[in-house]
C-alpha cells in the first residue's frame, strides 16, 4: 500500500498487529463508531446505554480539543459513581479516538472567492498548499495548523493585544 496518511479501525488486535506490520509509521485512529459501541458494553445496566451513546458522541463533536476533553471529564464525572467500569475503560480508550485538528486559515483561492483582490493578494493560499498543510499536520498529530504558516506569528501578535486596545484600532 502507497500514499496511505492515516489509518481508522476498531481496536482489533488482529488488525493493530498487520496495520503495524504493513503500514509502519502510518498514524492510527481508534474508529469513534465502534468506541462508542465497545463503551457500551463496559456500562453495568442496559438502561445506561441510551445514556452514554450520545455523552461519547458529544465529545467526539467537539470543535477544539480543549472543548473535546472538558466534555469527556463531564462524562467520566456523571458515570464515576454508577459505571466505574465504564469510566477505567474511557480514560484508555477515548485518547485513541479523540483526534481533533482546528484549522485557521488565511484567505484561500477558491472558485468562490475568484473575483476578490484578496484572493489575488501574495498572502492567499491555493486550497491544495492548504490540503497539504491540513495533511502534514494530521501526521504530526498537531491540534491547530495555521495555514500558511505565516499567520500563527501574525494572529499571535494580534491575540496579544487586549481587547480594549484592539477595538479602538483601525484595522
């Protein structure tokens, strides 16, 4: 196999095993489908079940990772008590699936933004310079990617500015 980036599967040792014989150094993702559907079975009554699903799915939905792991503190919180099972087996597991990339960028040359200065201007990015970032920044398992890179320093200047200050700029 060529040109594989990442790899998404259940937790099977089967298939762990000839993903790492086959595909070395491939990224791996924990399938969030079947996590959900293996967390069910760590929960003690089946009553719980309907509970759970769309608590694993929440986290899963999250935008930014920090949003992601906040909802999963709730969910091992609410289910400490009633499903310690349920809540062992989430602090391994969940990490696995929980792959969250945000992604920031810049002015980007689309059919749409065609007849715009901006999309003409040398701090544009074509959409496949920006495919490639989001690619390179999935193998590196990073949780933001600016693209192009110049705008992390550029919105980190401009993040530091306090709000009183940047509001009364002229930008």
């Amino acid at each position: 196999m060529h040109g594989v980036t990442l790899v998404v599967s259940d937790d099977h040792a089967g298939l762990k095993a000839a993903r790492q014989a086959v595909m070395t150094g491939v990224p791996w993702q924990r399938c969030q489908f079947h996590t959900i559907q293996s967390a069910i079975t760590h929960v003690p009554k089946v009553a719980m079940r309907s509970e759970v699903a769309p608590d694993l799915r929440r986290v899963f939905d999250a935008d930014e990772p920090a949003e992601a792991e906040r909802r999963l503190k709730d969910v091992v919180s609410r289910h400490q008590k009633t499903a310690p099972q349920l809540v062992a087996w989430l602090e391994h597991a969940i990490p696995e699936a929980l792959t969250v990339l945000t992604v920031k960028p810049g002015i980007v040359r689309t059919p749409m933004t065609e007849g715009l200065a901006a999309a003409r201007s040398p701090l544009a990015a074509d959409a496949d310079t920006v495919a490639r970032d989001i690619e390179r920044a999935i193998l590196r398992r990073q949780d933001v990617v600016y693209t192009l890179w110049f705008w992390w320093p550029v919105m980190t200047v401009i993040g530091a500015i306090p709000e009183a200050i940047f509001k009364r700029l002229k930008l």
